[in-house]
C-alpha cells in the first residue's frame, strides 16, 4: 500500500517546505521504506523552463529531460531517487490539460468548473503515483491562503477523504517568530495559518515548527492545544547550519516517528542514519577551506546556481573540507584585469547560462585560467565559452564565437565564425530528434540523460574510473567538432565524445593542472554521501593549488 504525504506550508514562503520534505523522505527511506517525491506548483507557467533564474532559482533537469523547479533538485540530493517528468506539476499545467479536454469534447458538453474538473485532473496526477513507493510525499508550492493553491489544497482534501483512512497525512510546515521586543517566541501565527488549513478542510498531523531558536516545550504545548495536534507531532525545527544536518536533525526532534505514527505504524522502524551522520561531522570538522570563484551571470542571487553551489559543497565533504564561492559576475572581466578579483581564489568554474550578457568576461576567464593554469571548470555555457577562448587565442580564429550572439536577422553579416552552432538534429536512444532554428522558446532544448564516449587514458576517463557515462543535459546549441584535430594539436582534447563521435562532450587540456570543460551538467547528479566524481577531484586540484602559496 502507498501513503501519501501531503507537505503544506503556512505564515511566509521560504519556510524550507522543500527541504523538509527532501529531509523526511531520507528519513523515511533510512527507515526502509521506498519514496517518491513530487510538486504541485501553484503558478500559472506550464514549466519553469522559461522563467527567469532571477525569479525563481535554477531550472533542475530530470533524467528524462524534463525542466523542473529546484526543489526537486533538493529531493534527488536527499534521497537519490531520479525524479521523473511527471513528479511534478503546475496550475497552469494543469488547466491546460483541462482546456485541451474540453476543446476535445472529452466532457460531453458539461460546464467546466474548478471543482470537480480541476481537482480530479489534480487527483488524477495524485493518484498516478499510486504503487509506485511506499510513501509518496507530495508537496504544495506556496502558503496557505494563497488564492492560486486553492485547487491544489480542494485536490488533496478530497483524495484523503476518498483513499481508506490511514492513507494519507499532512504535514504543515510553520513558523515561529522570535519577537526581539518581548524576547518571546510567538505561536500566533502558526494558530492562524492552521485555521486557515481547517477552513479549507484539511487538519494537520504534524507541524513542523521552523523558527530561529530551538521551541521550547512549553511553546510546543500551546501549539499542540491550539492546533489540535498531538504535542509529539509538535517538531521544533530551528535554523541549521547546513541543510544536511537536516536530516539527522529533524530525527533527533521526532520528524519521522511523529509522521509513521500519524500512519498508526506500530512497531515504529528505527532508521540507519550512518551515511547522514558522517556528512554531519565532515560539515562540523572541515580540515582546511578552498575559496572557488564562480563566474557567471546571475552572481546576485543563490538559488540561480544551486545545483553547483552544493555540488561544490559536495566535493568539499568528499576532501573534507569547506568550499567558499566567490560569486563574481562575469561582466567584471570584461573591463578589468580578472586578476584584481581572483584575488585568494583556488579554481575558477563558469556555470551554464544563456545569452551573450557577460560572455567575453567568460572568455577573458577561461583565457586566465588556462594561461596562468588555475584549476577551470566550466559547464555547459562555460565549456563553450572554454572552446571559443581557444579556438580565438590557440588557433588564432580572431573572430570565433557561438551563433547564439549572433542577433537575429544578422546571420548573413558573418561577423562571427561560429565555433559554437545550433544543432538541428541528433540522436536520442537510436531514433533521430529534429527541430528547426525558429521554433517556438521553451522545449527547443536538447534536455535530459544522453551518453557520452570517453578516451582511454585521458583525465576524465582516471576521474569517473569508466569509459561510458551518462550525464544530464540542457542547452541549444553544441561545440562543432571540426576544431577537434587543430585544437588536440595544441593539448586541447575531446576527451568525451556523443556516441557517434559528432559531438564534443568534455574537452580537457592536456598540460594542465585541472581544465575541464562538460557540455552536460554533473552537478545536478552530486549527492552529500555520494558526491559527483568531477566536483570531489576539482575540489582536490583546487586544495592542491591553494598549497602553492
Ligand atoms: N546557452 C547555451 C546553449 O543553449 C548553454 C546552455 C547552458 O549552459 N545550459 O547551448
């Protein structure tokens, strides 16, 4: 039998409704049970593929290529389990379908209206997930009380009504303000927002209280009196210092017995936590501390990179030791000499990215790195930018760049000697995927798991101990593999290849500390317990480099 898990989250967005839910399912999957992680996003985009990292953090890819909001990431690092394409949905995914029913004449002329045509579309995505795991932790985007989630909360009211009791649960994550002027910790606004989950019909069974200092029991009390939630489902969950002490964390305050016993689980599992506990004391007892600078476009915001910030804290706890980014925007290079802000950092990374915005401070660092040989990594955008910076300063291609820079209606001017061009066609899992240069934006992109060559006895090949990989996927445009040869003759190798020896995966530099360029991205497949072998062997080379000084 599936349970469902249900994660709401009430007073102000931003609560780590994510995070919990990502922490319970480790939990959960410590006490032997299978998971599944999925979202209901509240906003009207059909994905967030086209949204503006600005807005709303990275756009994580799942293996089968779908473009998801960044929680997902944090479900996969939590539980390793490869989220899927329909582990997560919005509203406006959802009208959408409803619409395209109607105008199919699937609802043989009936009024279309939110309740039932809505929610059972919501049921409908709710119920697929049905055998699939054990538990099934469902979490709601947004706060309660948001117009937009309606639906979603109307969905999930009606399916535990419409399951056996005993099949479903609610978790409702909350805040707990400290109030400086009384020195008190304020429950109001949990009662609140728990009344608003009642006026919807929906109870909670499990609060988790987030707040910055620890709860105390007498706070814990009144919240259980007030919520009508048992004071053992009343779970303090202070600020941490990483979100991987979360798990253990959270197991410590009870998270996972109060929600098995929610279940009416008896006797209760205890869970295995050795893998969280050894990441929380690599997090407690680094050995030293490297300072990365990660040179890209959206440097003013975290979540625009997360995959990659925690990729590279991933690759600190595989060397034991702490990772600092430097988030410098790439523009800065553009005027200024990139040395006056590489200033004490140990590796330079350039992230993935779109448009032209900051793409020559890109080249000006990579051209530093490979010249001053500084540990590099670039991914995806940064790989090519890696190859046009080569192709320009090794080969002597003055005017080498990527068509993507090239404006629209100015591809005759050949201005630019594209290195990087717009793949039309390729290959996935033996049948050909074709698109035209013009198509619509969203869903143009060569997305998802795609294998890749390596060359026996190169650097990538000794990293990752194999020659065959898979590795995620998310872009428009591709290296042209006519630069291969000129290239290898000045140590700049493909080391990876597509199956089919068209497309340039991975290029590395032969007499070079560390200058790897990826045309995928590996740090969305980086685990705390599990880091990614290419993130874990940077992090060395930049320990290396940060003893030479
Ligand atoms: N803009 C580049 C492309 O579409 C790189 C994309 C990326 O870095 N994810 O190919």
């Amino acid at each position: 039998m599936t349970r469902f898990v249900f994660v709401t989250g009430g007073v102000v967005s931003s609560l780590g409704k994510g995070l919990t839910a990502a922490a319970l399912g480790a939990l959960l999957q410590a006490c032997g049970y299978s998971v599944r992680l999925r979202k209901l996003d509240p906003y009207l985009n059909v994905d967030p593929g086209t949204m503006s990292p600005y807005e709303h953090g990275e756009v994580f890819v799942t293996e089968d290529g779908a473009e998801t909001d960044l929680d997902i990431g944090h479900y996969e690092r939590f539980t390793g389990v490869s989220a899927r394409r329909n582990d997560s949905t919005s509203s406006g995914r959802i009208y959408s379908a409803v619409l395209e029913k109607e105008r199919e004449g699937r609802y043989l002329g009936q009024t279309i209206q939110v309740i039932p045509h809505v929610t059972n579309e919501i049921k409908d995505f709710l119920a697929e997930a049905d055998g699939s795991a054990d538990f099934v932790l469902c979490e709601i985007g947004g706060t309660i009380g948001d117009i937009e989630g309606l639906p979603f909360y109307e969905a999930i009211r009606q399916f535990t009504l419409e399951r056996p009791q005993g099949q479903c649960a609610l978790v409702h994550v909350t805040l707990v303000p400290y109030l400086e002027s009384c020195r008190e910790l304020k429950t109001k606004p949990t009662q609140h927002s728990v009344k608003e989950l009642r006026s919807i019909g929906l109870a909670p069974d499990v609060l988790v209280c987030r707040s910055n200092l620890e709860l105390p029991e007498r706070e814990r009390q009144k919240i259980a009196l007030f919520c009508n939630v048992h004071q053992d489902s009343v779970i303090s969950a202070p600020n941490l210092e990483s979100i991987y002490l979360a798990p253990v964390a959270l197991h410590r305050r009870g998270l996972d017995r109060a929600v098995l016993q929610s279940f009416g689980i008896d006797p209760l599992p205890l869970p295995e936590l050795s893998k969280w506990r050894t990441v929380v004391k690599r997090i407690a007892n680094p050995e030293g501390r490297i300072r990365v600078a990660v040179v890209g476009k959206y440097t003013g915001l975290d979540d625009a990179y997360k995959s990659i910030a925690e990729a590279l804290t991933h690759g600190g706890l595989a060397n034991r030791v702490s990772v600092e980014v430097r988030w410098i925007p790439a523009e800065n290079f553009e005027s200024e000499d990139p040395r006056i802000h590489l200033e004490g950092c140990h590796a330079i990374l350039i992230p993935g990215g779109f448009g032209e915005r900051g793409s020559e401070g890109k080249v000006r660092a990579a051209e530093f790195a490979r010249t001053e040989k500084v540990p590099f990594f670039g991914i995806c955008l940064g790989m090519q930018m890696a190859v046009i910076e080569a192709v320009r300063n090794l080969l002597g291609v003055a005017n080498a760049g990527s068509e993507e820079f090239i404006p629209k209606g100015e591809e005759h001017l050949d201005q630019i000697e594209p290195v990087v061009f717009y793949l039309e066609e390729w290959i996935r899992k033996g049948s050909l995927e074709v698109r035209c240069k013009d198509g619509a934006k969203g869903a143009t992109m060569r997305l998802g798991a795609y294998p890749a060559t390596l060359q026996e006895g190169s650097k990538v090949a000794s990293i990752y101990c194999c020659t065959t990989i898979s590795e995620r996927h998310r872009h428009r445009y591709e290296i042209d593999v006519r630069y291969r040869d000129r290239l290898a003759q000045h140590g700049v190798v493909f080391s990876g290849m597509s199956p089919d020896d068209v497309l340039p995966e991975i290029l590395e530099i032969v007499d070079h500390p560390w200058f790897i360029g990826v045309q995928f991205h590996p740090e969305l497949k980086s685990r705390p317990y599990d880091p990614h072998p290419l993130f874990a062997d940077f992090v060395r080379a930049a320990i290396n480099y940060s003893r030479l000084f």
